[in-house]
C-alpha cells in the first residue's frame, strides 16, 4: 500500500472530495447489541450479499478513483468466511494507503495475528463496558472476557493503531466512562465516545438514553487535563489529548449534537452492495447490480459519478423518532 500513482479524484456535488470507502462485508453478527439490531433479526439470503471477488472488484475501482482508506466493517467482519484472505488482497492494491476494521473483538484471539500479517493497519474495536453483567445486557450474546482476550491479542500482533469505540447510553453505561479511559490509557489505546443513531426500530426510544459528546467531554475532563486536537484518523472523530498520556486520543463522534457533514469524505457500501451516500439517508447505489450486469468497469464508474452528484448535503437525526428503518448491522456505520 501507499504508491501514490492515481490522480483521479471523486467529489460530489457540493465539491467534496471521496477518499474512504467503508465496506460492510456481512449483515451477521455474533453479537446483538442494543443500539444496533432488535433481539430478533432476519438476515440476507447469502446470494444478495456481494461476493469477496465482487468486493475486491469494487474496492479496486474505487481506489482507482482516489480513495485512499477502506475501513472493514459488518455486523461483525471476523464471522465472514474468507476475511482474512479478502484483507490480504485489499491490502495489496497499488494507491491505497490504509485499510482498517471495525470489529466486536469476539474473533481476535485466534484471527490478530493473521490480520495484521495480511497488511491490517488499524483496528477499532468495539467496548461499552468493563462490567460482565452489563456487557452481556448491552450485547445481549458477548462475553467481555473474550473480547478483553481478543485486546490483548491485538495489541501484540502489532497494528499501528488500536482503537476503543464506546457508544454511551444513559442508564446502561454513562457511568463506567471514566473506567473506559482509565483502561485505554493504562494500555495505550485511543477510545472514541459515539452518541447513538436512530437507526432501525430497537424497541425504545434513543432520546431516553442518549449522552452528548459535551456531556461525555465534561465528564473526563473534571478527571483528566484535556488538549484540544486538530489531528484527523480520515473520519468524523473530533479528538483530545490526555495530559501525561502522549500514546493516546480520545474521540468524539457526534452524529447528533455536532454535525460533521460540511468535511465528509466517505460513502459506504452495505453488504448487500447498496452504496449509501449518506449514514442519514436512504438515497443509494445498487453497486451489486451494475457489477453483476457489467464485465466491464466503464458504466460502473459512470453510475458512480452521477450518483455522487446526489449525495446529500448533511444528515438530521431526531432522537425521538426511527430516522431510518435499517438497522446499523446492514449499514456497516
């Protein structure tokens, strides 16, 4: 990765450039997180997800394009048969800078080192609690010690990167917040705080247990001496520094309470191969239709760049209502 021998640029409508591609490789997961599907799921019919080769082929043209980061993403990337082999192919393709993963971390103790072999660079790793009995509430499945193994083994397969992602929730978590960061910052980690999406009808209403970033910001900051950042990971994260803590970042991702659309840079594509071109939209790109009809990329691309002139100018989230009806497992994030 990193030959820099592709000058071709996507941009929207509004003039912003696309650089990140988040690809959701699979609607399942082990998990059932609360904020992100309902206790009783229906997944795809294995034949309307995109095959790996129909990934790769897709990840190809857009790097062609000029995107530079791929972030992996699912349900849960590490149940997806082939992943690690699919990671190695990516990896290897000229002009691509970065690939990355989000994952629940259930996988990592057996699948770290691998990844990061095939040419991972960064990992996130989802943890919204240090507590087993809260844990197991908020994933409804996971068991924190598998993931808190699978931490540990990320950390020595040696990825440049490690970060925790904590979506907060009123009520569930708020208050192991300043535990979390006492954990990344004894390890070394980043950690990203993320106010929940109201995405997919999860049996509740998302304003009885949403947290602000400046709630969250305030929080830490009664703990810790907070510096203001101007460093950037490619996406929407805003991030701190940690007096005395120089190895790690904390982040804010605030979909509700401070929109970051003016400076997006991404699209994603869903298991399914619907290219969103907004997190908080339902306009789309059926990607696996134009690359199952089409041997050849010439009318692929040029779909592409008309649809990129639609992509809209930001999101509006409302806590109190379902903005959209898809859950964030058929999303990818």
């Amino acid at each position: 990765m990193g030959e820099d021998s592709v000058s071709a640029v996507l941009q929207d409508g509004l003039g912003r450039r696309i650089d990140y591609l988040r690809i959701s490789v699979t609607d399942r997961c082990d998990f059932r997180c609360v904020y992100c599907m309902a206790e009783e799921m229906t997944f795809l019919p294995r034949d309307q997800v995109l095959s790996l080769e129909e990934i790769e082929r897709l990840a190809r043209l857009f790097v062609s394009q000029g995107v530079r980061k791929i972030r992996l993403t699912g349900g849960e990337p590490l149940v997806r048969r082939g992943i690690v082999d699919l990671c190695q192919r990516l990896s290897a393709i000229p002009g691509l800078d970065e690939l990355v993963m989000t994952t629940n971390g259930s996988q990592l103790v057996k699948l770290a080192q691998p990844l990061a072999d095939a040419g991972l660079k960064r990992l996130n790793i989802s943890l919204d609690s240090l507590d087993a009995d809260k844990f197991a509430a908020i994933t409804r499945t996971g068991q924190l010690q598998q993931v808190l193994d699978g931490i540990a083994a990320a950390q020595q397969a040696g990825f440049e990167r490690i970060k925790l992602n904590v979506v907060a929730l009123r009520g569930r978590n708020a208050d192991e917040v300043p535990a979390l960061v006492d954990f990344a910052l004894q390890r070394g980690l980043d950690i990203s705080f993320i106010e929940e999406m109201p995405l997919g009808d999860v049996g509740r209403s998302r304003a009885e247990t949403l947290v602000t970033s400046a709630e969250l910001r305030e929080q830490i900051g009664q703990r810790y001496g907070l510096i203001d950042s101007a460093e950037s990971s490619g996406g929407p994260a805003r991030y701190v520094r940690i007096e005395g803590f120089p190895q790690s970042r904390i982040g804010f991702i605030s979909p509700h309470s401070n929109n970051f659309c003016a400076s997006c840079n991404r699209v994603r594509l869903t298991a399914e191969g619907r290219l969103l071109l907004c997190l908080g939209h339902e306009n789309a790109l059926d990607m696996r239709a134009l690359v199952r009809d089409n041997p050849d990329d010439e009318p692929v691309l040029d779909a592409l760049q008309r649809a990129l002139y639609l992509k809209p100018e930001r999101h509006e989230f409302d806590p109190e209502e379902v903005t959209l009806v898809r859950f964030m497992n058929a999303t990818g994030g």
